[in-house]
C-alpha cells in the first residue's frame, strides 16, 4: 500500500506546498537523547553555507548543472534538516544550461539575511558571479542577477558593515583562470546588485603552507573581519580562519580545525552560524567519494577573538571534528526529521528530493494526478557512446552508506531499442533496464567506466520478459512491461541489482558495480528512459520510488 505525502503549506507569507515532515529509514543524526552525530546529513550537500534568521536557519549548498538549483534546507536546530525548496528553477543563461553540463553552473553558494532579505550569490566560473532573493525562502526567488561578468570567479560571499559600505569575498578558479589559491575582496552598490571597483588581494595562499585556498566566507565580530577559507584541496585539507582589522588586510592566518586524529578528513569550507543563546556553530563538509561531500556540524568556541571548531583536546587552539555531541541550544526541542527521499509521485510536484541533469524542458516527462510521474525518452545522438549525453535523468542524491532503492515502472515502447530503468550515475555509472525488442523486452544490465573519457557501455542481457500488455496505438503498437527494479546499496558504494515482476519476490541480476562520484557530484539513483536515434520515444511511468533499509 503506498505510503502518502502530505502537503502542508509552511513559512512566512506565501503559502507554498512542501513536502510533510520525513524521517529517513536509513541516516538520522539526531540520537532522540540530546545528542547527534556526525554527519547530520549523510548526502552530497557539497560547499554548505547556512545563516539565521530569528530562531530559524536556512542552508543551500553547491548544484552544479543540476536543476532546479540552488537547494534551501530548514532547520529549527541545526541537526533537522528538511529540504523546502530551491532558488533557482533554470540555470542562466538558459539555452546553454539546457543540455548537460557536468561540473558547470553552481558552485559554492552563499547565503545571508539582511534586513528582511534573503541573499544567495554564488560563482559561475564560466560566466561570472551571481545573485538571487526573496523575502520568502519557501516561496518564488527573484529573477537572478549576474553581480559580475567573467571567467574564473569562484565562491563569492557578501559581507554588509556598519557603515553602509557593502563587500564581496571571492576565490579563482585555476581551470577557467590559470589562477589560484588567492582570495580577493571588492565593493559593491548599496543593493548588493553589482561589483564596483577593482578587486584587492588580501591573502595568498602560494605560500607553500595553505595551497588551494578557496571558498571565503566573510563575516565581522568585535571590530575584526573574519574570512573562514578552507586550504589544503577538498579531500585532505583544513579550515583557515584570516582576521584584520582592515577590511583590505593585511590578514593574519591561523588554521582552527584539521583532521587530527579522527577519521574524518578534510573537515572545512561552510558556514559559522549563531544560536539566539549565544552559541557558535560551524557547518561544513567532509568528502566521502561516491556518497559525496557530507555534511557536518561542529562546536565553536571564541578564545582571543580567534574561533576553534571543534574539540580541541590539546588546548593549541586548532580543534578536530567530532562525531557525536549535545545538540545545540536552541531554546527549544524539535522534532526528528530529514530530507525527503521515498516518493509516491502522487501529487502535481515532484518531490523535493528530485533534480534533472540539466535545465527540464517539458518535453522530459511530467507530474500528473493519475498517481504516476512519466519521464519520456530522451532520444540518444546519432553518434552515442554513453549516458554522459543524456539530459532528463531524474535523480536523487545517495542518502545514506547503506540502503534500498525500489522503483514501481510500467515501460512503455513502440519502437525496438527503446529502453527505461534504475540508473546509479556518477563518472562510472551503471543501470538495470529493460528494452524493446521485437515481441519482447529484455532486461539487461549496463557498466560505464570513465563516462566523461566516452568509453563506451559494456551491456550483459540478462532475461527476456513478455509485455505486459500490447495494444494498438496509432501507426504501432504499444508494448507495455510492469516491473520492479531495484538496487541495494552497501559501504563503500558496493550496488547489487535486483528485479521482481510481481513486486514480492525478486532475483539478482547482473555483477556488482561499485559506484563513482560524478564531476563535483556525489553518484546519484534515479530513473531514465532512452530511445535511439531517428526513433520515437517511449516512456516509463514510475508509480513510486521507496527509500529503505
């Protein structure tokens, strides 16, 4: 029987449908004693930023080409997270975003409150540096802004004085500006809507210590501003605080928080955010591969105007991450909840938890209120080699170290080798489908090495199955194939594939495949129909998408 989604309407003074709140059957933080651990959030969440605004935190994070883009988590404790919305609808500019564009678009946004205001700027490194808001984080974002022209312009962050005057924090980005490792402040207007003036350099980090400096956020307290940049690459590095009483510098540095002796390595690059009790918080990645950058959260202490994140147990003011802790003190207790994962494609919205590889364009498929969501078949290029083309994946980010994705389809086909399934896609990739094939389908099982390279897919058929049902419609008949795939997931990204035709009992198909990240991406699950080139498409109406154990 399918578990409902409900729809409540949330948050400030546009009523917008969200998803209810969700507990996930295989990551929870939150301990029900107190205490979390870590990571609060065990999905691709990568280059998190969080502010406050009254007794409620809002998170976005990177997005890449995904879309929609832009994701915006709430939070009442900084533990549970649920995802509300997202900022971006489409990517600018429009006609190049609406094809594929691995590790484009997004990267490492910021977010900020300020008067009234919702601000996320974020960099491009193709076209420059953006900005988007809203008075209503759950509700419509403004058209976006572009703040500033050009290539290279990386992990902007916007800092308002006292005195009027209004700043911008970026990085580089070597691969677009054969530059890197610095960090650059400059002006902008009153309104935040644009860059004046040049940029300064106010720290380098080609000092032979803190290479790959990147990602600032800028912030001020007690009369000093304050850059928290991560240094030392996304998998390895730490977290680099700078301070000066200057805006423009000079910098003094000081690294506050290293891997030390945990197991969790390259804790840094988020957001300090305040409780209304006082309290000092640091939310921030850890990058896990396959499953992602995941997201952390850490204590923060002040000790002579200088932040320690973490437990710093040798008191040399340089903390380590923990994995379990008290909650933060929030004045309050909340309930437990998570981002939403299973859905049952039962309303006009797809859940929140789903993102297309590019820009949707209608001609993707659609929600609808016949209990299903249809995605058609994108029509493969006349010289296809891989997925790595394919624009309408619809995918949902690995949730969890271990757990079962289970989808419901009923594949539809008129045409031989038009196919539909359960996709694993990262930079490797891997599905299990079934295809068209004269009076049948057969199901088959795909592995892709090294997509972005265009190595080809190596294809294993696996069984023939009769159609469900044939029918006449129009110039062909229409073939039809109830199933249930299914891929289980194990530590370490281990994917064993599964099939049911009647949903009870279900047979292993195919060899093991061990999931890859994508460019900048986590490996992502989701659904896909194909047809090929020169062919009508078919499609799949998937039922439902369950998230489990």
């Amino acid at each position: 029987m399918k578990r409902l989604t409900l729809i409540i309407g949330m948050l400030c003074t546009v009523c917008l449908q969200t998803e209810a709140q969700y507990v996930s059957e295989v990551w929870v933080s939150d301990q029900g004693n107190g205490t979390y651990r870590n990571p609060v959030l065990h999905a691709d969440y990568s280059d998190p930023d969080v502010c406050a605004a009254g007794d409620d935190f809002y998170m976005t994070a990177s997005s890449f080409g995904c879309t929609p883009g832009l994701p915006i988590l709430h939070s009442k404790d900084l533990v549970n997270w649920r995802i509300i919305n997202y900022a971006l609808k489409e990517l600018e500019p429009k006609e190049f975003y609406n094809s594929t564009r691995h590790g484009k678009g997004v990267w490492a946004p910021s977010i900020r409150y300020h008067k009234g205001e919702f601000y996320i700027y974020w960099g491009d490194p193709d076209f420059g540096i953006f900005m988007v808001k809203t008075k209503d984080p759950a509700g419509e974002w403004e058209k976006p802004v572009l703040v500033k022209a050009g290539k290279g312009m990386i992990d902007p962050a916007p800092l308002w004085d006292e005195d009027g005057q209004v700043y911008l924090v970026h990085a580089w980005a070597g691969s677009r500006s054969k530059m890197n490792s610095i960090v650059v402040v400059c002006g902008m207007n009153a309104e935040g809507t644009q860059v004046i003036g040049n940029p300064v350099l106010v720290y380098d980090g080609n000092d032979g210590v803190n290479h790959t400096v990147e990602g600032p956020k800028l912030y001020k307290r007690n009369g000093y501003y304050y850059i928290f940049a991560p240094a030392g690459g996304v998998a390895t590095g730490w977290q680099l605080v700078l301070r000066s009483r200057n805006i423009y510098g000079p910098y003094e540095s000081k690294i506050v928080m290293e891997q030390g002796k945990t197991n969790i390595n390259g804790p840094h690059q988020g957001a300090w955010v305040d409780t209304g009790k006082g309290e000092s918080w640091f939310v921030h990645f850890q990058d896990k591969a396959m499953y992602g950058r995941v997201i952390h959260l850490n204590p923060m202490a002040w000790v002579n105007d200088w932040p320690v994140i973490g437990a710093d147990k040798d008191g040399d003011g340089c903390g380590e991450p923990v994995t379990v802790y008290r909650k933060p003190d929030v004045g309050g207790t909340y309930p437990v909840e998570t981002p939403a994962e299973s859905d049952e494609f039962n309303t006009r919205r797809l859940g929140l938890q789903w993102e297309w590889h590019a820009n949707y364009q209608d001609t993707f498929g659609f929600t609808s209120d016949l209990g299903f969501v249809r995605i058609y078949g994108h029509v493969l290029s006349e010289n296809f080699v891989n997925f790595w083309e394919v624009s309408n994946l619809l995918l949902q980010k690995f949730p969890a170290e271990r757990f079962t994705a289970t989808a419901k389809l009923k594949v539809s086909a008129k045409m031989d080798g038009q196919q539909s399934g359960l996709i694993v896609m990262g930079w490797d990739y891997s599905y299990i489908g079934v295809e068209k094939v004269g009076e049948l389908f057969v199901l088959k099982q795909a592995v892709c090495k090294d997509a972005e390279q265009n190595t080809p897919e190596t294809i294993v058929r696996l069984a023939e199955i009769p159609a469900s049902r044939i029918y006449e419609a129009g110039l062909y008949p229409n073939y039809e194939r109830e199933i249930y795939l299914r891929v289980k997931v194990e530590k370490g990204g281990v994917c064993r594939f599964s099939y049911s035709l009647d949903g009870k009992q279900y047979t292993v198909a195919g060899s093991p495949f061990t999931a890859r990240q994508g460019k900048w991406i986590g490996a992502k699950v989701g659904l896909f129909s194909t047809a090929p080139y020169g062919k009508e498409r078919g499609w799949v109406d998937a039922d439902w998408f369950h998230v489990e154990k």
